[in-house]
C-alpha cells in the first residue's frame, strides 16, 4: 500500500513538472526570427515551404530583394508556388487572380476591380548571407535587432559549410537534445561521439534565458577533426559546449587541443563552430539547417566537403532518435506513463519551461 501511494505520489510530481514544460503539443512560438532558407536556394522561382503552420511561398523581387507571403490564394485555396510571377506580381494558376509583393490583390480577370480588402498575408524577413530570416508573429514585433545572426557565418577567418534534415519530429526534442551531450556516446557511438563523454563531468549555466552545457574530455578525436587536423591516433583535450540562443538558432562549439603532440598545434586555437538554425514546419516537423563553421584549414574545399559529410551521418542520428521518440508517443498510450528526469536533465527541463513560458506569453 506504501508502494503504492509513493509511486502515485512520484507520477502527480512527474505530472506537474512536465505541464510546466514545453513539448510536442505546445502552440509554436511565432515572435521569433527564424532561418527560411539559404540565400542561394531563393531566386526568381518560387520556393515554397512551411513555417509554422503556414504554406510560404518566397521569391526574389526583380531587384533581388526576397520576399514572403502567404502561399494560398484568397479565392480558392490554391497554391500560388505553382502560378507565375509576371514581374513582380504574382499570379494565381487557377483562375488568374494578381497579387503585388506586399500581398494585396491588384487584379482579378472576371471583374474590373479587385476590392481593396482581398490580401495574402506577407512576413518580414532579414537577409544576412548565408541565410534568409523570417518573422512568423506579429509584424509590428519584428525587430531587427532581435536577429540572432552569428559572425562566424560571414568573417573571413571562418569557412562555412551547410547542411539540411528534415525531421518528422518536434523542434523541441531537437533543443533539448542539442543541450545533451551525455547521449554523445551512444547514439553518436560510430560518427563523433566517444566512450568518455559520458563519464565527463558536467559544467552548466542554468540562469534565466541562459542554458549552456560544456564537457572536457581526453580522447582520441574521431575523424571528422583528427583528419583535417593531421591528428589521427593522438591524444587530445576535446572541449564540447551547447548554447541555446532562440527558438531559431543552438550553437555548438569544439575546441580542441593535441595533448600527445603539442608541436602539430596551429598558431590559432583550432575551433570548430556549429550552428543548429531551427524552424518548426509543424509541431511535429521541423527544418533543419545547419552550418559548420572552423577557423582551420580554410581553404581546403575537399576537407569541408569531408567534415560536412560527416556533420551530416552524426545529425542523421539525431534526426533518427527525434522521429523515434515523436513514433513512439503515436503508438504507446500507456495510462499514467511518465518520463524521468536526471540531474544532466536540468539544462534541457530549464530551456523547455522557457519555450513553454514564451508560448504561453504569446498565447496570452
């Protein structure tokens, strides 16, 4: 009877602080910059693609600034990513129906007038090379200084490489994931993780809208560094830390050190930045870019290629534990299922009651 009453007063605990988080099922936070594309995938051709819940069609204005609006025509839903653009208006492929880049409907064929209030909604967006930003909240709210623009995108001491998943799972999971390195050396076992991560001990900031996590480790550096490095098979100090920035955007950095051979050390600290852009296409699917950044071997295209690879079969792993996890809660509806917490748990439980306050303060 004991027993009992413990564990149903363990699960009314589980119960509340899991209420007091963000998941799967929380409203998406709209007032948020977040990455709509890359610059060279937006061109004069529509590029379609869902933010949010909402279709989007982007394009490139005949003066080459983008543009965003509502991918759904305001007569009968079709959408407008399969009409025409006619210099800079577009037009709707089902029955012809114009709209000018702001959104408002300028013409419709079988009448001489269109009226003045038929409108596609339209979004602010930001480019900053390599990407293009959107704002999917209220307009008046869409402050540039609020873009979480990074410099090792766009500095000369930096070369940049970018990737892109797709994920059949909440943009949630993929924060909180990223802000847990313990899982390094066990879903990441055969790309870059190692057996020591997750005996190392934690470091956490914890402090408002600061979530942060570092680890050090001694290690043989798998090869996605030890290759471009020319440290295959020596010891090294490997420094892992996670930052959450926004709804929108992570960041991860390595930095590392050869410990066996200090004379192979660069004059530079070798380092290794990863930006994890994060767009909910849904609650339960999210766009992923991600762009990695080094400040060594700069101009050898061949080893970005290589380390982007490699970037790309460690992200899928990621990708294939989220989509795990969003399947898993389709099919098992045990009653009074709860899932623990740990102490390496607090950085992840802290950012998701963030996003959860955040979406409530919206939705209020």
């Amino acid at each position: 009877m004991t027993q009992q009453t413990g564990s149903s007063r363990q699960q009314k605990l589980a119960s509340i602080s899991a209420a007091s988080m963000a998941n799967r099922d929380t409203p998406l936070i709209r007032n948020a910059w977040y990455v709509a594309a890359k610059s060279s995938e937006v061109t004069r051709e529509f590029f379609a693609r869902q933010y949010l819940g909402i279709s989007t069609v982007l394009f490139r204005k005949e003066d080459g600034s983008p543009v965003a609006l509502q991918n759904r025509c305001c007569h009968r839903s079709f959408p407008l990513s399969e009409g025409k653009l006619d210099g800079d208006v577009l037009e709707c492929g089902y029955h012809g129906f114009r709209y000018d880049c702001s959104g408002k409907c300028v013409a419709i064929p079988s009448q001489k007038k269109a009226p003045e209030n038929i409108r596609l909604r339209s979004f602010p967006v930001i480019e900053k090379e390599p990407f293009i930003w959107i704002w999917p909240g209220d307009p008046e709210l869409a402050d540039e200084s609020l873009l979480p623009h990074q410099e090792f995108f766009d500095h000369p001491d930096w070369a940049v490489n970018i990737g892109y998943l797709n994920i059949k799972g909440s943009y949630v999971h993929l924060h909180e994931n990223l802000l847990d390195l313990s899982h390094l050396s066990f879903l990441h076992d055969k790309t870059f993780g190692t057996p020591e991560y997750a005996r190392a001990p934690l470091e956490a900031t914890v402090e408002d809208d600061h979530f942060e996590v570092w680890r050090h480790v001694e290690c043989e550096l798998p090869p996605i560094y030890a290759k471009p490095l020319g440290w295959e098979g020596d010891k090294a100090t490997r420094s892992s830390g996670s930052l959450y920035v926004s709804p929108g955007l992570h960041m991860n950095t390595g930095i590392l050190k050869n410990i066996q051979h200090p004379e192979k050390m660069q004059d530079i600290q070798p380092m290794v930045k990863v930006a994890q852009l994060i767009t909910p296409e849904t609650n339960t699917s999210t766009n992923y870019y991600y762009a990695q950044c080094r400040n060594f071997a700069l101009d050898d295209k061949e080893m970005g290629k290589f380390m982007l690879d490699a970037n790309q079969a460690a992200f899928s792993e990621d990708v294939f534990a989220i989509e795990h996890i969003n399947n898993m809660q389709n099919v098992d509806k045990t009653p009074g299922f709860y899932e623990i917490d740990v102490p390496a748990d607090l950085p992840g439980v802290s950012m998701r009651r963030l996003l959860k306050k955040l979406s409530d303060a919206e939705q209020e």
